[in-house]
C-alpha cells in the first residue's frame, strides 16, 4: 500500500511538475514575444522620419489629381508625396499654391503660417520657394501681353530692361536675403532637421529656341530671356542653399528637354492652356515624378535619423 501510495503521490508530483514547467514556458514565450513587439516598436520610432514639405505651386501641384487641398491647390502626387511614399517617411505636407516666403512665417490669407507645421521633432524638410517673391508670373503675363507687338523679336525682354537695369535679376537679388531668413527660421524652429531646397524645373527650351504659339504666347526671342531668368533664380537658391546649412536639388538638369514647347507626352511643363492636368507653364504629373526623382537621388547620398 505504501508503494502504491508513494507511486501515486510520485505521478501526481511529475504532473505538477510538468504543468509548472509548461506554464512558465508559456510565460517565457510570452515575455519573449512581448519583449520583440517591444522592441520592434521602439526600433520603428527610433528611425521614423517626420518629413515636412514647405513651398509654393510647384511644390503643391495645382491642378494635378488628386488634388487634397482646395484652398492651397495641392495634389497627392506633389514631389513630396512621392518622395515620401518611396521612403516610407511621414509626411506633414504644408506646401501651397501662391506662396511667398513671408508665407513660412505669416498666415497666407486664411492658411496658417507654413512654419507652423514644423518643431525640434522634424527630420526633414523640402522647400521650394522665391519663384512668386520674384513675381514671375506676373512676368509671364506681361511677356504674354506684351508678345504680338513684336513676335520675332524680344519685346518683354525690352521692357523689362528698358530703364538701364534689368528687372527680374534686380528681383532675385532682393529675394536671396528672404531665402536666407527663411533658411534660419527652419533651423530654429527644426535644429535637428536635414534642409533641402528644391529648385524650379526647366520651363523653356534649354537650347533658347521658340515655340510661339496660341498656348505659348510669347514672342521669339523672349524664349532665351526667360530661360536665363529662371538659371539667375535657380542659381540664387543654390547659393542660398550652400550659405544656409542646407542641400540643393537641381531639378532644371533632368528635365531639360520636356519643356513647355514639347509635345503631350514628352512635356512635363504645361503650356499657358494645359492639356494635361496642371497650372499653366506649371509641372503635371511626369513633371512632379521628375523632381520627386531628383530629390530622391540627393536624400540617397545619405539617409539621416534624428
């Protein structure tokens, strides 16, 4: 009887044993898994990157679906948007049709301050901006106006220069301290950001040839003219760019030769009367992929984390 009580009470000993020994497995695996998704989730916060995007139409993409903001005219497939989507950064996209670089700091009409949107958390920032300080398409305009007066010649060109100095340049040089203010305002208010302005596209024929036309109204040689303006432009944001802490992308470079003159499907700028969805003499949507491309190959020399 003993050694059947003995063998009993042995039984049931290893039993318990075993249940022990299978419930704290379970709580090991337990803990194990717990501590992985623990782990997995700070490992993500470490290396999310906040990005905001700041700048004006060429930035926003007006007109180019899915258009995501009435108010600022911004589209979803922005350069922004692409770049952080092949990144998997998140996205704060402040960027708004008409902007000028007293926008970052001020309110636009009814829309915050663009500055608004960035803080000590921001790991990146892309700005494209001084294209509507410079009033360029009020220069459009003008050139488009002023065009049928003399189409083979260069009558904005003209005008523009005519009173001993040269208006748009004057133009750019007093925007270039407005891109430095606003370059030290994103380090303050970012410090830990990485900084990159994004430069204007090309928007006519490189080469300086014409394509005048109902839905390019410019004359002849205003083509040259306003080419060599945009370089002057492009040029003060890359310099402001170096002196401010912060990279510049070239985006006239890749899209040399799809320019407003280019037929549909080879033009990434529209013409004054799009035929693709976008603002006229704007990017469309092969624009926008082209400069998302040439941001993307700049943010590759090297990834940043906070």
């Amino acid at each position: 009887m003993r050694r059947l009580l003995t063998a009993s009470a042995t039984r049931r000993s290893l039993t318990a044993g075993a249940a022990l020994l299978a419930a704290v497995s379970a709580l090991a695996s337990a803990g194990t898994a717990s501590a992985s998704a623990s782990d997995g989730a700070r490992h993500e916060a470490r290396h999310r990157v906040d990005y905001v995007a700041l700048g004006d139409s060429y930035a926003s993409a007006p007109l180019v679906p899915t258009q995501v903001d009435s108010t600022c005219l911004r589209s979803d497939q922005n350069y922004a948007s692409l770049v952080a989507r092949s990144s998997r950064a998140v996205l704060t996209d402040v960027t708004c049709s008409g902007a000028t670089t007293a926008d970052m700091a001020a309110p636009q009409g009814s829309v915050p301050p663009q500055f608004d949107a960035l803080d000590r958390g921001t790991d990146l920032v892309t700005l494209t901006v001084g294209g509507n300080d410079i009033g360029f398409s009020t220069v459009l305009g003008t050139c488009a106006k002023l065009s049928a007066s003399d189409p083979a010649g260069a009558p904005c060109r003209s005008y523009l220069t005519g009173q001993g100095t040269d208006q748009v340049s004057d133009a750019v040089a007093r925007t270039a301290p407005k891109i430095a203010d606003v370059l030290r305002g994103i380090h303050r208010r970012a410090p830990h950001a990485r900084v990159v302005v994004v430069g204007y596209p090309d928007l006519f024929p490189d080469d300086g040839a014409g394509c005048t036309s109902a839905t390019v109204p410019l004359a002849a040689g205003d083509f040259s003219y306003l080419r060599d303006k945009e370089k002057e432009l492009n040029g003060m944001l890359a310099r402001q760019a170096r002196r401010g802490g912060a990279e510049y992308v070239n985006t006239y470079a890749p899209t040399v030769g799809h320019d407003l003159c280019r037929p549909t499907g080879e033009r990434w700028i529209e013409t004054f009367a799009p035929e693709t969805p976008a603002a006229p003499v704007h990017p469309n949507a092969a624009g926008e992929r082209a400069m998302a491309g040439a941001v993307g190959r700049v943010l590759a020399r090297h990834w940043w984390h906070r």
